[in-house]
C-alpha cells in the first residue's frame, strides 16, 4: 500500500453529508437519461412507434406504452428516491431489454457503443438497488417518519 493510500483509510469513514448528497447525485444523473429520453418519446409519438416497428419488435404500439410508462414513473421515482430499489430495478431490466432490442448488431460501431452504454446504466442502477437511495431521497423519510 503507499503512504497517500494509508492515510485516506486513517481518516476513516467520509463525513455525513457525503454521504448523503453523493447517492443524490447519482440518481440525479441516471434519472437524466430516462427523463430526457421519455420526453421525446412523448414529443414524438408516431415516429417512436415507428421505430419501435422498424426493429422488428412486436407490438409497437404497446411497446411505445410502457416504454413512456416506465421511463416516466421509474425516472421520476429514481430522481426523489421513491420506492427506489423497485424503480432502479424495473429500469435496470428496461435498459438491458432496450440493448438487446435495439442495439443488438454489434459489429456496427454505434452498435456496439449504445448497447454498452445501456449495460452500464443498468450496472449503475443495481448498485441502487444493492445500496437504495440515500439520506436526500422519499424512501429515507419516510422511514424516519415510520420510526417515530
């Protein structure tokens, strides 16, 4: 071990309100991607159905639905930390379904990009619900709300 590394675990444990804002901003960023996403889905409904349709998938209107269902309520309970562990998990399935669905030619270099990048926010959103959501979030008040 080197000398900088003794001393950052000498300090121990990172203070509070590290704690509290890094999880914060972690859904912050992950929600991003769904909310913005959802937004043009919304913006432009025939042409994600049409999409949809153009990679084979069936049901594209039906698929259109949930997509804007689970990116709206899932990106919106990941952003204020509701019922966290259940939201980053539903996205987490979404995402992974979207790379295999989606982007799954991965001898094309976009491809192949867009398919990992959906892999790791899925990565991302695990560790949410390995670890839920942090002390600035619904899910914490409302069980500091039940322990009283």
């Amino acid at each position: 071990m080197t000398t900088a590394a003794i001393r950052v675990s000498e300090r121990g444990h990172p203070s509070a309100t590290f704690d509290a804002v890094i999880p914060f901003v972690g859904r912050v960023l992950l929600s991003a991607i769904f909310l913005a996403s959802v937004v043009g889905k919304i913006q432009e409904p025939a042409g994600t159905i049409g999409y949809i349709a153009s990679a084979g998938l069936p049901f594209p209107q039906l698929g259109y639905a949930l997509a804007v269902l689970i990116e709206l309520v899932g990106g919106l309970a990941l952003l204020v930390g509701y019922r966290t562990r259940i939201a980053a998990g539903a996205l987490a399935i979404f995402s992974l379904a979207a790379a295999a669905g989606f982007h799954s030619n991965l001898a094309d270099l976009d491809q192949f990009i867009h398919f990992f990048k959906n892999v790791a926010i899925a990565g991302g959103l695990l560790q949410v619900v390995a670890f839920g959501a942090g002390a600035f979030s619904l899910d914490a008040y409302r069980r500091g709300k039940d322990a009283r």
